[in-house]
C-alpha cells in the first residue's frame, strides 16, 4: 500500500507535464501540429489523449487540493466565520477576536497617578497602553505599572480587531473575549 501512494505521489509530481503536453497536442492549430510533425499523432489518437488529458488533469487537481483546502480554510473560509458569526459575550454583547485591555495604573514618582488600558493580543504580548478615546498613552516619565482588577479584562468601544487570531485557522480561539457569566 506504501508503494501505491509513492508511486501515486510521483504521477502526480509530473502530471502537470504531461497535462500541459496533451492539452498543446489536441488544442494546437492543425497547421503547428503539422511544422512539428504531431498531425497524425493528433488524429490517430485523438480520444486516448482526451483520456490522457482528463486523468492528468484529475491527478493535478488531486495533488492541489490538499494544501489549497488548507489555504483555504485558514484564509477565507475561518476568518469569514469568525466575522460573520463571532462568539458573543451573552452579558456584554462583546464579539470574540478583539484585543484584551488591562486596566492599567501608573504611579510616578512625584506620587502623581494615572489609569490607561494595556492592550495585549489573543497571544498575550503587550501591544502598548491607551487612554480611554483609544490613543496611545505614553508615560513621560520613570514609573511604576501594577494591573487594577487582576485577572478581568475589558474591551473598550474602540478595541480593534486581533487580525493575528482572526487568520489564525482555529475556529475556536478568540473565545477568549467571553467573560465569566
């Protein structure tokens, strides 16, 4: 059985060949056949190349389809279900694949305080910290960070969308945007 799906996996590695071959054969003008001498090849065997060309191109399609089904799923069929039909947190209404925010405080030195959102991935890498219109907060100077509500995450009105989970081909991850119920 091993030899068969070898020997099934080098006719398929070469059916292209032969499928581009047979397909110039029968599709070329009468008059190109003729300068290269394949008219009568042409018109002896006119149906066993339509075979040739129907099973070459079976074998080529066949050896494709494997990996353009799994292009597929992770790049159209995937990311479209999880943006047609996310997963919705029943309470908040807060579709899956969104970003996680922190509720961050910074406390300075001079013994000044502020409170901005650390915005982490699907993966859990920082992406950076916010304020709360969503723009990219800076601390100016030494500080120190602890996290208020350890444990919860929010998801702000203007939380973008986590393309790296989205297009990640798991049907399942970004379920993480379900709080607790």
């Amino acid at each position: 059985m091993e030899s068969l799906a070898k020997i099934l996996e080098l006719a398929a590695k070469y059916a292209w060949a032969v499928f581009a071959t047979t397909a110039f054969v029968l599709f070329a003008p009468d008059n190109i056949t003729k300068l290269i001498g394949l008219a009568e090849i042409k018109t002896l065997y006119r149906g066993r190349l339509w075979l040739l060309l129907i099973f070459t191109g079976v074998l080529v399609v066949g050896a494709y389809a494997g990996p353009a089904a799994k292009l597929g799923w992770r790049f159209v069929i995937c990311p479209f279900e999880k943006l047609a039909f996310p997963v919705r947190d029943v309470r908040t209404g807060i579709k899956q694949s969104r970003m996680r925010y922190y509720r961050v405080q910074f406390r300075f030195r001079n013994g000044r305080e502020e409170t901005a959102f650390q915005e982490s991935n699907s993966n859990g890498s920082l992406i950076g910290y916010f304020d709360r219109e969503g723009q990219r907060y800076i601390p100016e100077e030494p500080h120190e960070a602890s996290v208020l509500d350890a444990g919860r995450f929010q998801f702000r009105t203007w939380g973008r969308i986590d393309w790296s989970d989205v297009f990640n081909g798991d049907k399942h991850s970004g379920c993480w945007g379900i709080s607790e119920r």
